[in-house]
C-alpha cells in the first residue's frame, strides 16, 4: 500500500447495538480501527464518525410511520452520505438481522450508497448464525449498490478471543482500504452516473443531478414521446404554445 490517498479519508460506522457495552459496536470498532491503522500508515488522512442507532430508534419508527426523516434521522443519513466508505454492523436477532438495523435501511434512499464500499458485520449468540451476514446483510447492500468487501465478519461469544476474528477483520479492512485506494467507487459513481436510475429530491447528495442531466434519448424516453426523441418532442410542445 505504497500510494498514499490524496483527500481525508471518513469512515462511517453504523452499528444496531443496543447494550451497553455492544458487541455489535466493538466489532464495528475493531475494524475501523484497523481500517485507520492501515491508512495511517500509507500516509492518509482518515477519520471514523459514528451512527449508533439505538439513541435515535424511536425517531427510526416516527420516519418509517410518518414517511419522512425526523431530524436526527435526517442527520444520520447524511453523515452517513457524505463517508467515503461504510463498516455496517447488526446483532442478530432469531436468524435475522436486527428489525433496527433495517428500519434505518428502509429510510436511506435507493442513491445513497451508490458504489460505496462497505464492511459488513454482525453479532450473535451462537455460531450458527454466521451466515446472516452473507445471506440477508449482503443481498441488501447489493440492492443499494454498494460495494461490500469480500469477507465477511461476524462474531459469536467465543471468537473474541481467536485469532482468526483479528485474521478476518485485518483481512476486510485491507479490503476496504484498496478499494478507496484504486478510486474505483467514487469514479464509478460519479463518472458512471448515467448507468443508473435515479430517484431525484432524496438523500442522495453523492449523486445529485439536475433535470439537464437526464438523458432524454433512451429507449424509454422515445417511447413516452410516442417514438421521437423525449427532448425534440418537449421542444415541439414548446414550440406550438409559443
């Protein structure tokens, strides 16, 4: 990792514990920081902001209710806009990922993460949830485009104190670092814009456009023009109401 990154790095680590002290915390904690030591080394800049979900869980269910984001939640979601990078973590709940955990994802609008790479984690009792992180974690951060690094993490009560816990969080964070490194994500999100739909007047400050930006001669733009060019077709409108 010999290419040092030319702007300050910020880390955004969403966590849905809700214990005190949180497993679900700490294993978000241990790989950002290890994320940061690795940065730090190659000589960038980087910072970790914190998203802990369980101080503003009941503004999450005012949102989900009432349709729009309460100002904490607001808050929430664009520290979380403006990170270069994710490390998301959720206790697991009856085979699940935590009700908490997807309540705020439900929130965040479908541009939001668009190319942002993203550790994934999870706690749980047992060993035998291991999976959920691959199963149900990863199938919704592809749903929001994200990047998520290869390995996975999860933690039950008896890999605290294994190694190979310590193996697998260097091994995401290495991950995540050359992922920032290449500058792959912001290029593919910004560069690549036209790739994608769109939802306009959300959340989504990474990949904000205008109305000039939309490209009126796609298919599907000729088709609602009855065949013609989307553009020529508004111009023409224009044009007899002049």
């Amino acid at each position: 990792m010999s290419t040092p990154q030319t702007s300050a790095v910020t880390i955004a680590v969403v966590s849905a514990g809700v214990s005190a002290p949180s497993s679900t915390r700490l294993l978000a904690e241990r790989a950002a920081q290890r994320t940061l030591d690795l940065l730090h080394a190659e000589g960038s800049q980087a910072t970790v902001t914190i998203i802990d979900l369980a101080p503003i869980a009941l503004d999450i269910a005012r949102s989900i209710v009432g349709g729009f984001p309460t100002e904490p939640v607001q808050a929430a979601i664009d520290r979380l806009a403006s990170a270069d990078a994710v490390i998301a973590s959720t206790p697991v709940y009856k085979a699940g990922i935590s009700g908490l955990f997807k309540s705020f994802a439900d929130l965040i609008d479908n541009d939001l993460l668009i190319a942002k790479p993203v550790i994934l984690g999870a706690t749980g009792g047992t060993g035998r949830h291991a999976m959920v992180v691959d199963e149900q974690l990863r199938p919704l951060f592809a749903f929001l485009r994200a990047i998520p690094v290869p390995t996975s993490l999860y933690a039950a009560p008896e890999d605290w104190g294994s190694a190979e816990l310590g193996s697998r969080i260097n091994r995401a964070a290495t991950e995540l670092v050359l992922l920032l490194r290449s500058g792959a994500p912001r290029e593919i999100a910004d560069d690549n814009w036209r790739a994608y739909q769109h939802q306009f007047n959300g959340n989504a400050t990474r990949t904000e456009r205008s109305i000039e930006d939309v490209d009126f001669d796609t298919d599907l733009m000729r088709l609602a023009a009855g065949g013609q060019s989307a553009r020529n077709s508004e111009d023409s409108h224009d044009d007899r109401s002049a």
